[in-house]
C-alpha cells in the first residue's frame, strides 16, 4: 500500500497497514495529521484480531472500493496491485483470505494460485472478467474456494466471502450458546445475529462475552474495571468503557438507541437482560 494515493483514501486504508521505519521517515505532514486522528478513533480496537483478506486486483478504483467495504464489514484488508507486491504480503501477513484478480500487470492470478497452493490451503476467491467456463473451471481445479465474475454485485462478494470463511469455521464450531437470535461460538469467537456473523473488535468481544458469562446480572463499572480489563493488563479510561459498550450495542442490537439486550442501570453499570443457554 502506497502513502501516495491522498489524504482521504489513506484514513480508509490503515487498517491494512504495516507501518515500516521506511514508511514513517516517508511521512509527511498531512499524513501524519490522518495518522493521528486514526489513532484515536480506533484506540482500544485490535484490527489484527479480524479476518485478514489479502485483495489482488489491479483496477485501482475497484480495488480502492472492495477494500472499503470490506473494512466496513470489519475486515482487515491488505491490498495489492501487483502479484510482486501480493507475495511480500502474504509472505510476510497472516491471511484467512486472498480475493484474486487474473489479469495482473505482472503476472495471472491462476498461477499465483498454483503456487499459494503448493504452500497453503488460505481460501481464494477469483474475482476476474474471465468468464469462460474453461477459466472458471481452472480456477476451481487450482483450489479457488469461489470463483467471482465481473461486472459483480459488491452485496454479493461479501456474501460470499462470508459464506467461505463460515464454511471453513463450520468443523470447529461445536460448543455454542443461544440467546434470542444471537448465537456465540466460543472456542471460534463467533457471535451471530439473525445467522449473520457479527464482526466483533478484540475489546468488544471481550465485553460481550463478559456479558454473557453474567447474564442477567447487574455489572458494575468497578467490575468491568477490576475483572475485566485488569485481567491482562488493558489500560482503560473511565470515558472507554460507554464507547465500547455503545460499539457492541449498534453491532448487536435492532435498535441501539433503545437497546434490548445491553441495558444501562443507571449510576451502577449494565446488565445483559436475556438469558443464554448452551446448546
Ligand atoms: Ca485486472
């Protein structure tokens, strides 16, 4: 990823970033000021606790815009233009996920995939104007776990890029708890609603699962301080804990102005209201 592509498109980017003493002595001003807020914004957030998808795809725009929405799901996006640049990624990144361009200014996708596969079984998506069956039935036989043609529907990579990755977790998921309709793995940190992953930060899922482990109990904010954070050393701000438990709220809740399940108990702290069950 380049420093180069504008102030804006750099605040949507970082999540990807593995910031190198090169890139830091390359920063200028305005970058740095991006930085900064980023910084803010996402502190107490841990990006590389997420899915990481490694995007391959040389038509700068759509690669600018797949890696958006991607990120908007909660997905960490590391994005290359170049199959060059794709190979320092991954062999340097750890990657759930490759979504793969065949057309590439210095190479094709398919043999990328051939020799990702001599080494790994990370799933692949093909996303290409390759529409023959010939090509697709390549990338198939190449190991690709699904196979895109373009013009797409953006709804539909990221649905299928869910489905693959759910896919792949289905073998590990046994244990799971139900409350209403959200459903939580936890050996996987999974947590569904509606049968839709929900894409929890590192902070959320620990105060989420908090929750749950204490259903229907009233948790103090001395509580939350003491057992919670204090548990592996996490420094928390008193101001943290509302923004956070706001965060799982809107992932978590139909209305969370008029929240369901996180309730707050007024100069006291929260309680989860719904009873979970394992099943
Ligand atoms: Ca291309």
């Amino acid at each position: 990823m380049s420093w180069g592509r504008g102030c804006c498109q750099l605040s949507f980017s970082f999540p990807a970033l593995k910031i190198t003493q090169e890139d830091v002595t390359n920063i200028n001003t305005e970058q740095l000021f991006v930085l900064f807020f980023y910084c803010i914004i996402e502190k107490g957030d841990d990006m590389n606790n997420l899915t990481s998808i490694l995007l391959i795809e040389d038509d700068e725009s759509l690669n600018r815009g797949i890696s958006f929405k991607l990120e908007r799901e909660g997905f960490n996006v590391l994005s290359a233009t170049y199959l060059k640049e794709a190979w320092e990624i991954f062999n340097k990144q750890d990657i759930d996920l490759i979504i793969l361009d065949v057309g590439l200014p210095d190479g094709d996708g398919f043999e990328f995939c051939r020799e990702i596969r001599k080494k790994s079984g990370v799933l692949i998506i093909f996303l290409t104007a390759c529409v023959q069956e010939v090509d697709i039935v390549t990338g198939y036989d190449l190991g690709a776990d699904d196979y895109i043609t373009k013009p797409f529907s953006l709804m539909v990579l990221i649905s299928k890029v869910k489905a693959v990755l759910r896919r792949k977790n289905n073998n590990s998921e046994t244990e799971m708890f139900q409350c209403n309709d959200i459903i939580y793995y936890p050996k996987t940190m999974k947590v569904y609603k509606n049968g839709k992953e929900m894409f929890l930060s590192k902070t959320e899922f620990k105060l989420f699962k908090y929750f749950i482990d204490n259903c229907q109990q009233v948790i103090t904010k001395e509580q939350f301080f003491n057992e919670l954070w204090d548990m592996e050393g996490d420094f928390l701000e008193e101001s943290t804990l509302p923004v956070n438990v706001r965060r799982l709220r809107e992932k978590i809740e139909d209305d969370p102005s008029n929240p369901k399940y996180i309730k707050t108990v007024r100069g006291i702290g929260y309680i989860w209201t719904e009873g979970c069950f394992k099943k």
